[in-house]
C-alpha cells in the first residue's frame, strides 16, 4: 500500500548582505568653558536600606 502525504518545511535564506567597517579617528581640540562641580549628599539610612552600604564592604 501507497499513500501520498504533504511535506511543508521552513527555510531560512538571507535576502540582503550588510557590510559593516570602522574608522578610527584621532583629534586633538581645546575647549573654552566654564568647568561645574556637582556634589551628592547621601543619607546613610537609604544607603543601609537599599543594600548601597552592605555593598560597599
């Protein structure tokens, strides 16, 4: 006996090709600003109670 039955498969093929490359690139530039300073001030309760603290260590 004889019985014809469907095969469906799945196939995966490329459809485009991307070319990636990379430049390096050095340069030397002199930058007039004026510089900030920024301070934090942490509480030591919220250090201890989300584990900072124990991090730390």
């Amino acid at each position: 006996m004889h019985e014809e039955r469907a095969v469906a498969a799945k196939e995966t093929v490329p459809v485009e090709r991307v070319r990636l490359g990379t430049q390096t690139v050095q340069e030397e530039q002199s930058v007039s600003a004026e510089v900030r300073e920024e301070h934090i001030d942490v509480d030591a309760d919220e250090a201890t109670r989300t584990g900072r603290d124990r991090d730390a260590r």
